[in-house]
C-alpha cells in the first residue's frame, strides 16, 4: 500500500512540475521567476551539508533549466521553409539537447554522493593472500624500481603477499623478433628487469606473446598466480604503505564485494597546469571524476574500475574469464561484466598512491583519445543501457561514464554557430533580446551555480569548458573512426617521464591557432556590423558576445599548446622526517623537509650554520623511519647547493650510485604514509567563487596570448628545430640515472 502511495505521490508531483514548465508567461514574468530561483538558491548556498537545502538548490536550478528547454523546443527553432537555416538551427539544438540530458544525468549520479568510512581491521592472520600485479612494456628501470620498491614495503604480512613485475616489454615474441633492434632491446630489458626482480624480492614473468594488450598481460599473470585479492598498479603508480590496511579490510564486509577503488592522485602537472602555470593552486582535472562522481557511482554500486589503484577478487575475476579484452578500457569494461553478474563495488576516497600524468600535450592527447575510443567502444559494443543484469541505477551510471566523451560535438558545434550568423547571416536561434535574457541567460547562470555548486571544491569555473575544448579537435575524429570500426582501435601506452629542453609550439597547436584566428576575425566582422547598423543589431550583440567567450577559450587554449620547458623528471612531496647526514667525519642531525626519486631538501636541526669544504660534498643520508622500522641502508647523496634564508641554513642534496635496496628507501621516505599526499592535494582544492573564477579565467586569456606571441616571435627569429622529447636526464636535475645504466651512476657526482 505504501508503495502505491509513493508512486500516486511521485505521479503528481511529476504532473505539477509539467504544468509549472510548460505555463507560458510574458518575458518580465519568466525574468521574475528565474532571479526568485536563484534567490532561493544563494540562500540554499550555505547549506549544502543539510540534505533537504541541498535537493531544493538543484530542485530550483533544475525547474529553470526546464522551463529553458520547453521554451527552446517551442519557441526557437527555425522555419524549416528557410532550409540552411532550418538545418544549422536543429544541430545547434541537438548539441544543446545533449548537454541537458547529460545535466540531469550527472545530477542524478552527484546529487547525494556517498562517503565511505574506513576499511574495518582484519586480524594478521585472517588477512587473505594477496598477489600485486605491476604491469610494464616501455617504461624505463628507475620507474619501475621506485613502483615496486613501495609495492614491497606496503604493511602487509610478507608471507601473504607476492609482487608481480609483469614484463610486455620482454615477452618472447618480442626477444626472438625477426628485427634485430627490436629482439637486442627486448633482450637487454628482459636480462636487466629480471635482475631488479630479484634483489628488489619480486617474481618477473615475460609471457610468450603480446597478445590483447594490457588485459592479456595481466590475464597470463592470473593464471600463474594464486592469490585470494588481486591488487593492480599501472608501472608509474607508487602505492602508499597502508594502501592495502585501507582498503582489503572492506572485502570482509561483503561477500560478493569485487573491487575496492581508490583515487589516483599525480605528483607532476598535465600539459595545461603546466603550461597555464596553475599546477600548484589549481585542483587536478581528474579530482571531479574521483572526488564526485566516482563517489556519486558508489552510492548506486557503479564505481568502476580505473585500470590502478585497485584490488579485486580473484574468484570474480575467475568467474568471468579474467580481465575483458574486447575493448582498449579493459578496466571498465571488466567492471560492467562483474556489475551485470550481480557482483558489487566500493570506492575508497583517499590518496593511496602516487602516479605521474603525461607532460607534452601530444601525449596528453594520446592517452585521453585511448580512454575515448574505449568507451565508444563499450557504448557500441556492449552498451550499458540494454546489458542484462544491470539494475537501472548502474545503467544510468554506465551510460554516462560512456556518453560523456561525445563532448567534443557539442563543443565544436558551440564555437561554430555563432559564425554562421556572423558570416552567413544564417538565423539558427529565432530569439529577441529580452527572450533571450529571460530565458537563455537566466538558464545559462542556473548552470554555472550548479557547477560551482556540486564541483566548485575540485573544479574551478570554466575549466571544463577549456579542457574540453583543447581535446575536441582531436577526439572528435577519434569518435567517428571507432563508430566505422567498433573493434579496430588498439592499446597504446601512454609516454611518461619526459622532459622539454625548451619552450616551444607543440605540434598540435595548428587547429587552435587557426580557430583562434578565424573567431578573431569574428569578433571584428560582429563589431563592425553593429557599429554599421547593417544587421539586426541587437542580436547581433548577443552573437557577439557569444562569441568573445568562445575567443577567451580559445586565448587560453594557444597557451596551454605553448608548450613550457621541464627538466624536472623528479617531483617533490613536503615531508617533515628525521635523518642523520653523514659528511666527512661530521654526522648533522637533520630534518627532511622535502624529497623526490631523485634527491632531498633538508636542515639542520639544530640550525646551525653548516662549512663543508666543495671537495668534501659526497657523503651518506640515514633516514629515520621510527623505533619499529626495519633497518635499512643509508643513501648516497651528492650536496648540490647550500643556503641561508629566514628559516636557517637549507641543503639540498642529490642521490646518486643507487642499488635496489635504496630505493626501498626511498621508497619508504615517500609513500611511508598517505598523509604527505593528501596534504598536498588538500592545499590545491581551494574553491573559487564564479565572480572571482571568471576573472582569473580573463586573465589567463590575455597573459597566454602575449606568452604565444612572443613564443611565436622568437621562433620566426631563430627558425630553430623544434626541441627534442627524451627521456635523458638533464645535467644538474637531482633525478633518475639515464636508462640503460642500472643504478649505476654515469660520473661521478661532480664536486661544487
């Protein structure tokens, strides 16, 4: 009985609510209507953590943007007696079409997003069996030995637990190939890997053949492997040492429980931090995904597989043939088979590893077009919508997980349809002004106060649109060819730990330096028919300003393509640790204020001001990790620079001549604790208000497009050749040996 009540309830509701949108009202009534809303939802604003006030804030914003689109729908499309016009005007509502669906879809899956609460403790002797599989194919040594060195110092009982160093670099078809460059660089990889196995304690496995990419890799691994929880972790995540205590313990709680997930968290900056220079205030582009969404999926048992970062059940996985192949997002797509067969998810989140994110926007581009073709994929091949065995909560999750990345149509049609009234007079949009700012502008604000909203902790205004923006050229493409071929596209790995050795356009910058120019042109065409009155002049004013936000992005965009120089392979975490530094015959109690893979910055303890004669500037590191900890070896380090300021005397050091065992120190120094890394992504989600966001995004327009043009300046000067990606190492960098010397130092550290 109360069951049909609730659906009588939620019938009228429903009907109310239909009636409400569709009452046509003059335009001062709609304004009126659309500034009470967003009254009451500034006053919901401080709010947000009372569950009501939080569903009558997006209650209110959802009614105006539905009274924009029945108003949309009815009001303003083109005669379809004026053809071209008729024709440009339904594309432009079919984009607008799809970002509304895609709103309350994402409205649906964040509205009230779950907070898991810790992992329950597990006794040490009811803990299960754990097999830690660290997939690689071209990742260089020193990578690799950091990611392993931190898999094997994880809290764990040691005999429960056996890393995997899973070689596709070295497999046999690849050591006996028919190439001799190709078969030599094989074998040398596969000699040195299994080496560093060994002293770091890890089982190396090279499988006979390359066979469905990183799926296959990892399947081959399950079946020489026996252990009850399979954890995951991409060549370039480094775990911290209570990852597995965080999470394992939660396998307990539920029996058909087949993954637990946890965030990825980076510690270099993607090409438009980097290149934008917001990388240490700026909220990371993938924090919306893992810090909401991800959690908003949990609630309705839809948190996926991200492919690292993860531990699963071995007899899910068994159940369902391993890890799926069929597509190149393997991780996801496993995810699905799992949720179809009635299996459940968690997500965990926090920080519990450190990864590093592609450095050159060509790279960038590259692993956002794999992860976009494999989501078309699943959408084509295995679309969520009609998969059976998915409740309708996972189906709706899923298909927002895939539809998402048809972003770039939307977007591309976003900047072309202001030009087509500016330069073909084509009337797309049949609105007046006060329609327009009724309706269209009013629904536009509700939009930008639902984002800042749900996301304005990790996602400051207009990012989306930017990073959006700056991949649509190249995605959209990338779509069309995996909807002519569903099962062509292949794995490609993703290139990390480059450096730019200076600064310069990156080969992909033509399409946002053409764009760029030709809404340029736009905004002069636009002003000059104003100015001459040649042209609907109040339309035409809204066109223009349409049109001067598409300009501002893309300002924005030639900056991010105006690839900055990094030398840095190493990245730094603030630490607050004990040491003992060894020079000479004198032995300085110090304290370890920041470290990388490549070196430390420290002072003394006691402040004192410190005289070491340059000849003398070679000497040893011991780390003190606690009474409890094991011991372990001091670490070599070279003094590089020694300095005074307000705090005292500050040293920094560089590592060189490393083995194995110290990078289980190093290891250890980095990822002892999750604490450095939430620290650190906690000082970046400091929100901005969309008045202050607007301007700061203004901002970056105009100071990228004079950075762009004197980059563009210099290069006309020199005709230089564009500046070579690689993977050495830069003289001076406290980072990694070059690879192909296994920790062995090329020189000897030089003295200063």
């Amino acid at each position: 009985m109360s069951r049909w009540l609730a659906a009588c309830a939620a019938l009228i509701l429903v009907a109310l609510l239909a009636l409400f949108v569709t009452e046509p009202v003059s335009n001062t009534t709609q304004l009126f209507l659309a500034i009470v809303a967003m009254g009451g939802m500034i006053a919901c604003w401080p709010l947000r953590r009372i569950r009501p006030a939080r569903y009558v804030f997006l209650g209110l914003g959802s009614i105006v943007v539905l009274r924009y689109l029945y108003w949309r729908t009815t009001h303003t499309l083109p005669s379809i007696a004026q053809p071209a016009d008729f024709a440009a005007g339904i594309v432009l509502y079919g984009a607008e079409l799809f970002c509304i669906m895609m709103f309350f879809i994402t409205l649906f899956i964040v509205a009230d997003p779950l907070r898991r609460r810790s992992a329950p403790f597990v006794h040490e002797e009811d803990l299960p069996t754990i097999d830690v599989f660290v997939p690689s194919y071209n990742e260089d040594e020193t990578l690799l030995a950091m990611t392993l060195a931190a898999a094997k110092a994880m809290d764990y009982p040691a005999d429960k637990m056996t890393v995997y160093l899973l070689d596709d670099g070295g497999t046999d078809q690849k050591c006996y190939s028919d190439d001799p460059k190709t078969a030599h660089a094989a074998r040398t990889r596969r000699k040195s890997l299994s080496a560093l196995a060994e002293e770091l304690g890890v089982v190396y496995i090279a499988r006979d053949r390359n066979i469905a990419a990183k799926a296959g890799n990892l399947n081959y691994a399950l079946q020489r492997s026996s252990g009850d929880l399979v954890v995951v972790f991409d060549a370039d995540h480094a775990p911290v040492r209570e990852f597995l205590r965080e999470t394992v313990g939660h396998f307990f709680e539920d029996p058909k429980l087949f993954l637990v997930q946890t965030p990825h968290v980076f510690l270099n900056p993607d090409p438009v931090e980097k290149n934008l220079g917001t990388w240490a205030k700026m909220p990371s582009e993938n924090e919306q995904f893992y810090s909401v969404v991800q959690c908003g999926l949990d609630k309705w048992n839809a948190a996926f597989f991200c492919g690292s970062a993860a531990v699963l059940r071995r007899r899910a996985l068994e159940e369902v043939g391993g890890f799926s192949g069929i597509t190149i997002t393997e991780d996801c797509e496993t995810a699905l088979e799992l949720h179809a067969r009635g299996w459940t998810s968690r997500y965990v989140d926090r920080p519990l590893i450190a990864g590093l994110q592609p450095e050159t926007f060509a790279s960038f581009i590259g692993q956002r077009s794999r992860w976009c073709r494999g989501m078309m994929q699943i959408l084509i091949l295995k679309n969520p919508l009609f998969r059976r065995g998915l409740h309708l909560p996972q189906r709706i999750g899923y298909l927002s997980s895939s539809l998402f990345w048809l972003f770039p149509f939307p977007r591309l049609v976003f900047v072309m349809a202001p030009l087509m009234f500016i330069f073909f007079d084509l009337k797309i949009y049949v609105a007046n002004v006060p329609d327009f700012l009724s309706y269209t502008v009013t629904s536009m604000a509700v939009s930008v106060m639902l984002q800042n909203y749900l996301f304005g902790r990790v996602r400051w205004p207009w990012v989306s649109e930017l990073y959006e923006y700056v991949q649509s050229f190249f995605l959209a493409p990338a779509i069309l060819s995996v909807i002519r071929n569903p099962r062509k596209p292949t794995f490609n790995v993703t290139a990390k730990g480059l450096t730019l050795d200076k600064d310069h356009f990156s080969e992909f910058a033509l399409p946002f330096v053409i764009t760029f120019a030709v809404l340029l042109a736009a905004s002069i065409v636009a002003g000059m028919r104003i100015w001459s009155g040649t042209s609907q002049s109040d339309l035409m004013v809204v066109v223009a300003i349409w049109n001067t936000f598409n300009l501002v992005i893309a300002a924005t965009a030639i900056g991010v393509v105006a690839e900055k120089r990094e030398r840095r392979r190493s990245h730094r975490l603030d630490l607050c640790i004990a040491g003992k530094l060894e020079v000479g015959s004198r032995i300085v109690d110090v304290v370890i204020e920041d470290a990388s893979q490549g070196g430390v910055r420290m002072r003394p303890m006691n402040g004192e001001a410190l005289h070491i004669e340059r000849a003398m500037r070679v000497g040893a590191l011991s780390v003190d990790f606690g009474p409890k900890a094991p011991e372990l070896p001091s670490l070599p380090v070279a003094i590089r620079r020694m300095s005074s300021n307000a705090q005292g005397m500050e040293i920094g050091a560089e590592f060189f001549g490393l083995r194995a065992a110290h990078y289980a120190v190093i290891a250890r120094l980095l990822y002892g604790s999750a604490d450095p890394i939430a620290a650190f992504r906690a000082h970046r989600r400091e929100g901005k208000s969309i008045l202050f966001g607007t301007g700061e995004f203004i901002t970056w327009s105009f100071r990228e497009m004079l950075r762009s043009a004197r980059l563009f300046a210099r290069d006309v000067k020199d005709h230089k050749a564009k500046p070579e990606i690689s993977n050495q190492q830069p003289g001076g960098d406290a980072g990694p040996q070059t690879p192909g010397q296994r920790f062995e130092t090329p020189e000897r550290p030089r003295a200063i």
